[in-house]
C-alpha cells in the first residue's frame, strides 16, 4: 500500500519549489506532486466556503481515490502531495488516506515581495483595488 503526505499552505508559500524537491531528491519509489487536481480542489474549497459538508465529503472520498490510482499507476510507495488548494479540506483528506498533514507557513512580507514581483496586483487585474 502506498504512503500519502499531505503538504499544504497558502499561496505563495514555497509549494511548487518543496514540490520539486521532492520529486528531484527522494529515493525511487517517492514522488512529490504539485496541486494535480487543481480544478476540482478549487470546486471543495467553494463547497467548504459554503460549508457544504456533503459536497466536501464526497470531494474528499473521490480526491483521495484519484490519489491512490495514481500512486498504483507509478508504482510509488510514497506519495507527497503539495497543495496549496488543500488547505480547506487537507485535515479531512489526511484522515481519509491515513497520511500525515503538514501546513507550511511563509513570514507574509514574502509572501507579499513574491506577489508584486510576479505583478499579481497590478492595474486591471482581478483582486486589484486602488
């Protein structure tokens, strides 16, 4: 039976880089995804935010399944998901797969440095408020 890690965090917060670090420097048999599923993780958090605990029940049983065939299809006996669209739902998602949860936690003024280097909020773009 294959491993499950559950690693998520808010925007910005480093998920992609811890992703491929653990893709690029982890034994064979260990693979880090980064947000793979990222249409329906954004359809629980709305279930979440709406605090419809059926929808989110069903999302998690249906996430966890597609997680456990992929992990069958690549033969892995560990897989470390790092997800940022989790973090509504990761706790649940942890249980359902018996795998540990980890929240990463950036210091905020990076987490705003990064935004505005990536011109996030700029003139025009969604969220962008004058």
């Amino acid at each position: 039976m294959t491993e499950h890690t559950i690693v998520s965090g808010m925007g910005r917060s480093g998920t992609r880089w811890l992703a491929t670090l653990f893709t690029k420097a982890t034994p064979e048999g260990v693979w880090g995804r980064h947000e793979p599923h990222f249409t329906i993780d954004h359809d629980a958090l709305v279930a979440d935010l709406k605090g419809d605990i059926e929808g989110v029940a069903k999302y998690v049983t249906e996430r966890a399944e597609l997680s456990r065939a992929w992990a069958r299809g690549k033969n892995a006996t560990h897989v470390i998901e790092v997800n940022s669209g989790l973090r509504h739902v990761a706790k649940e998602l942890g249980r359902h797969l018996e795998a540990p949860v980890v929240h990463l936690v950036r210091d905020p003024r990076a987490v705003i440095a990064s935004l505005w280097a990536r011109q996030h909020y700029r003139d025009g773009a969604e969220g962008y408020v004058q």
